[in-house]
C-alpha cells in the first residue's frame, strides 16, 4: 500500500493488545521476561500491562498520519476510559461491542439512536435475557450479574464449577432469540447479535476514508470485526484459538501472552508501513 492512502487499524484490547496479570502468560525464566508498562490502573491498583516495546510501536503508530488506531472493545465507556495508552489519544473507540461510537471521547448520538433501532427490529429485548440468566444461574458459581450501557449483559462466574452443558443450552437459547454467548476468562456475555464492532469500523472507515482495515482480536465476538477487515490477527490465544477459526484473510498466530500481542502490534506497524519505534 501506498504512504499516502489512510489506514484504519481496529483492535480488541482485553487479550489483544493489554494483558492483566492473570493472562501475561510469561512462562520464560524471569531475567528474560519483558519489561512491561501498565496501561489502567483500576481503584488504585495495576490493572493491564503491555510490554514497553509493544507501547513504543502503538504510540508511533498512533501518531502515523497515514493511520487511524480505533481501540475496539466490548468494554463500557468508564472501563474504556480507564486506559491511557502511549502516544496521542485516539480520536475514534468503540466500545459496547459497537454499541457506542466515541469522537474525542464523546459519545456518537446518531451512532446510538441507529444502533437501539436495528437491536428493536432483530432481537429480543434485553430484559428478557437479562431475566433469563438470573433464573438459570447457580448461586455457587455466580459471583455478578452486570448490564452493560443498557445494550448487552454478562456474568462474572467461577468458570471452573460452570458446566459446560449449561453453557451449551444458553448458548442455544440465546441464538433461537438473535443473541450470542461468549466466554471470555471469568465473564460469560450475552450479546445482541446484531450489535458487532464491524458494524461501527466501517462507519469510522467511511467517516475517515480509510482505503484499507487491519483488526485483530481473540474471542467469538471478534470475529466479525476478523471477516470484515481485510487482514486480520488473532493470538495463540482466547476463544477463537481454542477453536481453530480461521477466514481468508486472516494470520493466527502461534505465540499466546502478552508477547503474542507485541507481536500483534508488530504486523500492524508493518501493514501500515509505519517506522519502528
């Protein structure tokens, strides 16, 4: 690709790009392990880590004027916000699994009021979800029950004692009502099936220009983001990994931690043509 044309570069964060502690996944000797530099701090304690390199690439990349870096999450907009990455803030993120479109850090009304429409004509409502994983819930296992910008809902659970029959059967429910369920580490989400990041990418694409997408991300609720670029990552690790999903023009790559998002951070800086930090 040319210097000239604008890049958009849409990335998952949790698993992607930043790591908490439970998920670095260092397992070298520890004189080799990466140095790391905390990107959230949450009630006064680290919270997510990249490695210092990692940060040094995005923060070029996000200053690259032939590049547009959308942070895409499944995140609220206050857990969003808690972030502070490297380099010049992003004037695009998508939070809300594309419920919500922020531009310089405000939300999208448009982009909001578009979104409540498609979810009212092709799913069912989410309190009747919401309701219906407070009933089939076990109190041993469930630890909270969360809904998020009033758009989707999740449970914070003790995965090791959640069956995974359970699993199968709401997974089930939900799709016979146009919703997805995901799995993401101690967090089970139900999501309307219309509501995805690729959706709220090509508004920013067509709100920048951009000629070309680059994504990347881990879980099932990434893949849609996955399809629509025109190339993609995935790590080691996560949803989609365990799987083995694949698509054309998607790279999987064998490293898992946050390294495998270093390296993440590296075939974009080299998809963009960006100089290396």
């Amino acid at each position: 690709m040319t210097r000239q044309e604008t890049v958009l570069v849409a990335s998952d964060l949790d698993r992607t790009l930043i790591y908490s502690s439970a998920a670095l996944g260092l397992t070298m000797p520890d004189p080799q392990a990466p140095r790391l530099l905390c990107v959230e701090v949450h009630e006064g304690k680290p919270l997510s880590y990249m490695t210092e390199t990692a940060a040094a690439l995005l923060a070029g990349l996000a200053a690259d004027p032939s590049a547009v870096f959308v942070p895409t999450t499944t995140r609220t907009r206050k857990q969003y916000q808690r972030i502070r990455f490297p380099g010049p803030p992003a004037r695009y993120a998508i939070c809300a699994n594309g419920g919500q479109l922020l531009v310089d850090g405000v939300p999208d009304r448009d982009w909001r009021r578009a979104v409540a429409g498609r979810l009212a004509a092709e799913c069912a409502p989410l309190e009747e979800v919401h309701q219906h994983l407070l009933a089939v819930s076990d109190p041993v296992w469930l630890r909270k029950a969360r809904l998020a910008e009033d758009l989707f809902a999740y449970l914070v659970v003790e995965r090791a004692l959640v069956p995974d029959e359970w699993l199968k059967a709401l997974t089930e429910w939900a799709g016979a009502r146009g919703w997805t369920v995901s799995l993401q580490g101690r967090k089970i989400y139900a999501v309307p099936r219309p509501l995805t990041k690729s959706a709220a990418m090509h508004e920013v694409a067509r709100r920048t220009g951009a000629a070309t997408t680059l994504a990347a991300g881990d879980s099932l609720l990434d893949a849609d983001l996955l399809l629509a670029a025109d190339r993609a990552w995935r790590p080691g690790h996560g949803e989609l990994a365990d799987a083995g999903w694949t698509a054309p023009t998607l790279t999987a790559l064998s490293g898992a931690g946050v390294l495998a998002g270093e390296e993440i951070v590296r075939a974009f800086v080299r998809a963009v043509g960006a100089p290396a930090a």
